[in-house]
C-alpha cells in the first residue's frame, strides 16, 4: 500500500509539473484585442489562475473600465499533499473578485485572497458556483486536464477563450465540438503564441528557450492554440482558392479506403473540385463554415486511418467545398427537361447549371 501511494503521489508530482506554464502578458494581449466587443457588462472568470500572478487577471484588471466588464473573479488551485505519515494538509485553494471600485487593488496580496474549504480545483464544488455567476472564462487550463475543462465549459454552457495544446484539436471531444460550429480556433496558433513562463524547476528545451528582461523563464513549444466560441471576424474570411484539380489530377491523389482526395496544404485546396478533400488539421485555424462543410475526422470507411498506397499521411480533416454545392448543382434529365421548359425567357434558354434555389 506504502509503495503504491509513493507511486500515486509521484505521477501527480510529475502531471503538476508538466501543467505549469504561465502565459505571458503580450500573448494575452495580443489575441484579446480581437474580442473587446464580447466583454461588456460581462463577468469574466478566471478559473486556474493565481491573482495575485496570472497575467490573465493582471490584463482584465487593468483594462476594467475599457472594456466595460461587471466583475472579474479568479481563483487557484492548490494542491492539498498529504504526508504519508504526518498526512498535513497544505494551503488551501482562494479566489478573489474584483469590481472596479475604489479602494480595490489590482493586484491583491495574501490578505485580499479569500480561501476556498478545498483545493479551488476547477472542478471543485466551490468553483463551480463561481462559475455559474460568470459569463465567459478566460484562462490557461492545465493541458492534461484540457477535455475536462472544455466538457465543463459546455455543460454549464459558457463562452469561453482558452489556451491549449494544437493536438487537443485530434481529440474527439474537441474534434466534435469544432464540426458542430460549437467551438473554433482563435486568431493565434503555433508561432503566434511566442512561449510560456515556467518555474525554476522547469527544464528549459527548444532552441527558443530564454529568460526576459523580468528573469522569468520561457519555452515556446510553438505548438499551442487559443480554443473559442467568440466569434471573430477571421472565421467569416474566405479561403482564397487559386489551384485547380481539373487538369492536375496527378496532384490530388486518391484514397485507398475514402472516396476523396488528398490536399498537402490549405493553400493547395482547389476551388472547382465539388466532392471530399483531406486536408491538414492547420486548416482549422482558416475554417470558414460558411465556405466549408466538415465531414468527418482521419478515418476511411474501413474506421482505418486515411490511406494512399498503403500509406497514411498525417491527420486528415475530410471537408467539402459548400459554394460549389450551392452554385452548380447536378441536375436529371427529368429535371433538365422542366427546368428548360420554365426558365425559357426571350427565346434563350439558360444554362443547365443555375444556383440550388431556381
């Protein structure tokens, strides 16, 4: 029993470890910037960030009045250890909420904190209410845990902006959520996230590792993502479409087990090829679903990865074009036939092809 609880307290030791990192201020700034109209009169929450650190409560906090929010609540999670043989509980959970008011910090100190019962974890009772009086939440969740947040966020059906691992968008949950139009992409990804601060005891890996001006640590993974359900202008922007798959069919190789073709890069998607296409999951981050329909997620038929020759490209989103669904539509002979005998203005007859709403 001993060993086992040895075993258990080092896994969790380990996860905490691997879910520390901080977002810097100028990445919260730079993707907020394309939400402001979202906030106004709202209650923001910050549900795994320290108040008295997180840059998250430090850019609210500070752009209070500007962007006209109601309240703004963080809260933070600490982890209750307990000795295996002195079993001591440590420092409790706290939150704190600020409503712009004079005499109110903006950057609290131990005696402005007030102290959960339990841990704060997100999913604790205590946060949860907290939640529930909160209009959007804002925050960097640990990654481990990211599916966790993510289903609570839609269980208690909150708007949402949070930040996390660019694989989280091969999970099916996620995944699920993305092609229900649910949730999307933000405006930055990868290289757009320039990195995240992390404790002493972090290794600092990748070529980008460094320490700012503050002395705080960074890593930039550049493999990172904002999650949302704010809309933005990005994801009502076209794909522009220049290649095409008529007379370069050599180009756009078939699957083995879908009826489709594969696209290597969103900007090869052609624009007059009306059935499935493979593309990269980067697509997502250019996602019109006004131009786009999502179809389904890496698997052929057979519930096998998508393959060419025997081979499987990585993940693939199988996607169709909808413009070309809606503007030129097959039509039978039948109908060929009645449309011709309706549609016949001034002795010219219109072309067979015409918008699905003739």
């Amino acid at each position: 029993m001993a060993r086992n609880a040895t075993n258990e307290l080092l896994r969790k030791a380990k996860k905490s470890k691997s879910d520390e990192f901080y977002t810097q201020l100028s990445d919260i700034e730079s993707e907020l910037q394309h939400y402001r109209s979202h906030f106004e009169n709202k209650v923001v929450y910050c549900n795994c960030d320290d108040p008295r650190i997180s840059n998250f409560f430090k850019y609210f906090a500070s752009n209070f009045k500007k962007l006209g929010l109601k309240k703004l609540i963080a809260a933070c999670f600490r982890e209750q250890l307990r000795d295996l043989f002195n079993r001591i509980d440590d420092e409790n959970g706290f939150f704190y909420e600020y409503t712009g008011t004079d005499g109110e910090k903006e950057k609290p100190s131990l005696t402005d904190i007030v102290y959960f019962n339990g841990d704060g974890d997100f999913r604790s009772s205590e946060s949860i209410e907290l939640l529930k009086q909160s209009d959007i939440i804002v925050t960097n969740p640990p990654f481990s845990l990211f599916r966790e947040h993510v289903a609570q966020l839609i269980k208690y059906d909150k708007k949402f902006l949070i930040i996390g691992n660019i694989n989280a968008i091969t999970y099916k949950e996620i995944f699920k959520l993305i092609k229900e139009n649910k949730a999307w992409l933000g405006i930055n990804l990868g290289r757009g996230i320039s990195g995240f601060i992390v404790p002493e005891h972090y290794e600092l890996y990748g070529t980008e590792a460094r320490t700012d001006s503050l002395g705080n640590r960074i890593v930039s993974p550049n493999n990172c993502l904002w999650l949302t359900n704010l809309d933005t202008f990005k994801r009502h922007e076209d794909i522009a479409l220049t290649k095409k798959y008529f007379g370069n069919e050599d180009e756009y190789p078939r699957y083995d087990n879908y009826d489709g073709i594969n696209v290597n890069k969103t900007q090869d998607i052609p624009s007059d090829y009306k059935g499935v296409m493979g593309v990269p999951i980067t697509f997502l981050h250019r996602f019109n679903p006004n131009q786009f329909e999502i179809i389904r997620f890496r698997k052929g038929n057979d519930e096998k990865d998508l393959s060419i020759n025997g081979k499987c490209p990585y993940f693939r989103i199988l996607i169709k074009n909808k413009r070309i669904q809606t503007e030129c539509v097959d039509l039978t002979e039948k109908e060929k036939t009645m449309y011709n005998e309706v549609l016949c203005l001034d002795d010219r007859i219109r072309p067979a092809c015409q918008p699905a709403n003739w």
